[in-house]
C-alpha cells in the first residue's frame, strides 16, 4: 500500500476535500491521509448530523464535529464560523478522544462566530418531521439533530446564539427570556407534546447548561478566520474539510431534499473566511458506487439483492444515526455535475473493493425522462429528478483479491477500465483508489 507522500516544494499549498455525492463517502480517511501534508484541519459546514469514520490498525474513530486530522499529531483543527455546534455532542467527542489517549488541547479551536443547537432545536426539527408526515407530505429526513433549525435561527438573526454569546452570562440571559417564549408557542403550534415542551425550554436549566458549556469549551474559543489568515500569512498549508456533500448543498443539492447548509467548495469562503482562491487543490471523494440516507429521489437506488449485498459488504449504515443507507450503481451524471461546481482537480474513488466479486457492474452515464429523451446534465431540483430513468453502461466484473495491490496498474484489466471510463465522462483524474478500511489501503498516484 502506499501511504500519503511526505511534504516537499511541490506540494499543493491549501486543499479543499469535499464529497460528490450525498455524503458518506469516507471523506474523513482522505483527510486523515493528508494531514500530514498540512497544518491545519479546518471543518467549514454542518453540524453533528454528519459522521466521518477513520480506521487506523485495530481502532476505529466516529467523529462529527472534530476535524478528522485530530488524530494526527501537529495539526491544528479549526471549527468554522460555517459550522452550527452543538456543544454537549462535542464535549462528548472530545472526552472520547481524550479517553483513547488523543490530545485534544490547543490543537482543537473554535470560532466565536459559529452558531449553536440548543435542545429546543432538536424538538423543534423532530416535531416539524412528525408536522409534515402527518399531513400526508414526505419528510425531508432530517437526522433530527437540529441542524436545519439551528441555520433558521442564524438567518432570523434575534433568535441566534453564538458561540461567542455563550461566554456572556448577560446576553445568554436577555436572549433566553424570549426564545423560550417563542419555541413554547412554536412547539405547540406542532403538536409536540407538553412534557416534551418543557424539557426544551426550561430557560434555568438552558442557562446553566449553556455556562458550563462555556466553562468547558471556553479554551478553544476564539476568532478563527484571524487564525486562519495568521496561518496563511505564516506559509502554513490548510487543509478543508467539508461535511454531508455536494448533492446536499442548500443551493446546488437536490433541493428540497438537502441539507442546510453550503456543503460544496462553495460553502469555504462563507465558513471559514477564506478566499476560494487561495485554494490549489481541489480533491472530490466519490464512492465507487451511490448510497443515499433519508427522503430524496435517487435514480441508481438498486432494491434487490445486488444493493442489499453493496450495503453489507460497505458497511453502509450512518455514522452518527446507525440507519442503512440506500444503495445503487455509481451515478456519474450526478458526478460530473458536482466535479464542475466544486472545482474539482482531482478524485478519489474509495470503497472500491466493495465492487470486487460482482459478475458485471454498471455506471449511470445519463438519464432517461419520460418523454424518452436522454440527457447527461443532472437536474438538481428533486422533483425532476424522481421522473428519470437512468441510462446504464454495463462492463465486465472482477475478482476481489486475496492480496491488496500496490499500485493501480496491478489492479484485474476490468476494474482499470471501470476507473478509466469514470475519469473519461466526469474530464477529472482520479488520484487515489481506496481499497480497503485500513489507513494505508490506498492506491496513490505517483
């Protein structure tokens, strides 16, 4: 195996990872793989609805909030303004972390312009699903985290809290006194129950816990995007690591099935304060297949036993929430319309030895609308989306071998014209093949 290429002159500067598809693409191993080239972590979108998984020897990290270079030493990890925080979930995080021996000190900073998830988020995205599902409607499937609630608030603007506000007992107070008002009549006006109600804006308890946040937190926190251009002034190499992916991207994703967020490269300048332009690297992670979690048209989505097989053998089930994945061919319309709005240089395929033992497999080069016209250009609106076929290539399977590969070209002749044919219709080279859990099963472009 080869692992990521110590740092030299001619490395990229400042890359970005971002996911091409509907998230999960493994996201977290690639930056785990080029914290070593860079100084600096910096997660710029989402909350901890998103889950990035690394494997490294016989232990295996589940992170949602902490940038994934966390567990190498020497980076800094950066949570960006972008980011909307939920602070009893990363306490929870970092204790874990420091409970298997990973430092996480001053290497872990925060932005005092990130905004937080309060309980009464949380009740108010689980009573709106409930809301919309009893009304006969498809919920959006949210992860009931209080994400999507978290970013109305940070819209509205009155009803926000900052990370920032937390160390100030004196604005906590003020605020808490008419959001509580507020969410109590919201909550009724859903349906939610009175019990859980009370748990949600219990304005002494949100008080005291919101304090002994800050007491916690109150080290990591500080104005991050003078961090960030201290660090670019200094010649330190960033490294952005986006959460959920592209095809959840508020504006570009399949819309209204999304997140709420900027999850593409688009979303860095807005998250983080620094210009898209400073960025010479742009790495898109793909899956050699598709998966999809929660509501949402997905035309590849395979409900047979070839897709339940992808899903036991890719482990497809969410980080943060334990729900099985939808699962399909490999989507490359979709693809190709991610790569041109992320900008992206580069690709990595990863779980590609899930593929490995099928008789044939296929690629979806374009899309079939009822009235049989075919098209290569992905519709993002979900509702023109869900009245498409796809179009298929089918190639030639291969074996899944006893022995990993070193180097692309000792792969089997079929798996090397899968991975040719994705480079040739999505016009981006893939520079690294995953084939397996492990750090160092990788596959890394000379």
């Amino acid at each position: 195996m080869v692992q990521s290429p110590a740092r030299d002159a001619t490395s990229p500067r400042h890359t970005a990872v971002v996911g091409l598809q509907w998230g999960d693409e493994g996201k977290g191993k690639l930056v785990d793989l080029l914290a070593p080239e860079h100084d600096c972590i910096v997660r710029y979108n989402g909350g901890a609805n998103a889950g990035h998984t690394v494997v490294v020897g016989d232990e295996r990290y589940a992170l949602h909030l902490v940038p994934s270079g966390i567990l190498f030493p020497g980076c800094t990890c950066v949570i960006g303004n972008g980011v909307v925080v939920d602070p009893g979930k990363l306490l929870e995080e970092i204790d874990g972390l420091r409970a298997r021996g990973i430092e996480v000190g001053s290497n872990l900073r925060i932005s005092s312009r990130a905004h937080v998830v309060m309980p009464y988020h949380k009740a108010i995205d689980a009573a709106l699903e409930e809301f919309i599902a009893g009304g006969g409607r498809d919920a959006i499937g949210t992860t009931r985290r209080g994400i999507g609630p978290a970013y109305a608030d940070k819209v509205v603007r009155s009803t926000a809290i900052r990370v920032g506000d937390l160390l100030h007992r004196d604005r906590l107070e003020a605020r808490l006194d008419m959001i509580c008002r507020l969410r109590s009549a919201q909550l009724r006006s859903l349906g939610a129950d009175e019990s859980d109600i009370s748990a949600a804006v219990d304005r002494s308890r949100l008080l005291d816990e919101a304090l002994a946040w800050a007491d916690r937190l109150a080290p990591h926190i500080c104005d991050t995007t003078w961090l960030l251009h201290d660090a670019l002034d200094a010649g330190q190499r960033l490294l952005f690591e986006g959460a959920n992916a592209c095809l959840l991207d508020v504006d570009h994703g399949t819309y209204p099935f999304v997140t709420s967020s900027n999850c593409s490269t688009l979303g860095i300048p807005a998250g983080t304060g620094v210009p898209l332009g400073r960025i010479d690297r742009v790495l898109g992670i793909m899956k050699a297949y598709s998966t999809r979690v929660g509501g949402g048209p997905f035309p590849t989505e395979l409900h047979d036993d070839i897709g339940d097989r992808i899903r036991e053998r890719g482990r497809e089930y969410g980080t943060t929430t334990g729900r099985p994945r939808r699962c399909g061919w490999l989507d490359l319309v979709a693809v190709r319309y991610t790569a041109m709005v992320c900008g992206v240089t580069g690709i990595a395929c990863t779980l590609f030895d899930v593929l490995g033992g099928f008789d044939e497999v296929r690629l979806c080069t374009g899309y079939r609308f009822p009235d049989g016209t075919v098209t290569d250009r992905f519709p993002p609106d979900a509702f023109d989306l869900a009245e498409v076929e796809p179009v298929y290539e089918t190639f030639e399977g291969w074996p899944d071998p006893e022995v990993r590969p070193s180097d692309r070209n000792d792969l089997p002749e079929a798996a090397r014209r899968y991975l040719d044919r994705i480079e040739e219709v999505v016009g981006v080279p893939i520079e690294i093949v995953s084939i397996g859990p492990e750090r160092s099963e990788v596959l890394v472009a000379g």
